[in-house]
C-alpha cells in the first residue's frame, strides 16, 4: 500500500526553513528534490471519486501531482501575493517572503493498475 511510503519536509540548511522533500519507504531515506514548498498527490480512484489519500493501490486510476518550488535565496527587491490552487482546491500562500515560485503539475494516468 501507499502507507508505507512517507514523505516529509525537512530544513536542511538550520534556517529555520523547510526546503528538502526526502522520501522514506522503510529501506531508504532519500532526497527528492530540494527547495520545495508543497507537494499535493491527488488521486482519481476507481469508483470515480477523487482522495489526496489513496487506501491501496489498486484503487488508484490517475494522480494529479502538484509541486510548489522556491527560489534558494529571497529578494528583498520582489513582493508578491500570488496564491496559488492545487487540483483539489488548496489554496496555498501568498506568502510574500521576497522569495520567488514556480507551480509545476502532471497528471498521470495508469493504464495497468
């Protein structure tokens, strides 16, 4: 199941700041990408209805996956109260901390599931 995969945001530098995403499956613990802000997994399941928490595997029919990365260092020259909306209607920010960000999503669907 999905449940054993865990993913978390960590402050790699000591500022104070999240900014890593490392993924744990039980065996390795591993950085998937660095100056990140959110992440969102949604999933379109079997039944037709739609989960940012899957049960199991074999539910999941399609995922909307959403990334929200920032500049490594802020601007103090740069101001703004962008939000941003994920697949599933999350809002996220503004956050207005002289940092710079980019909105990335895929969907991918899965024929063999």
């Amino acid at each position: 199941t999905l449940s054993t995969l865990a993913y978390a945001f960590l402050d790699s530098d000591g500022d104070g700041t999240k900014d890593v995403l490392r993924r744990n499956d039980g065996t390795t613990n591993e950085i998937v990408a660095e100056q990140i802000d959110r992440v969102e997994f949604y999933y379109t399941l079997g039944s037709g209805g739609q989960s940012t928490a899957p049960l199991t595997l074999t539910d999941i029919q399609a995922v909307d996956i959403t990334v929200l990365a920032r500049t490594h260092r802020s601007d103090r020259d740069f101001s703004t109260t962008t939000t941003y909306t994920t697949p599933s209607g999350v809002t996220w920010g503004p956050f207005n901390d002289g940092m710079r960000r980019r909105l990335g999503e895929r969907f991918i669907l899965f024929r063999n599931l």
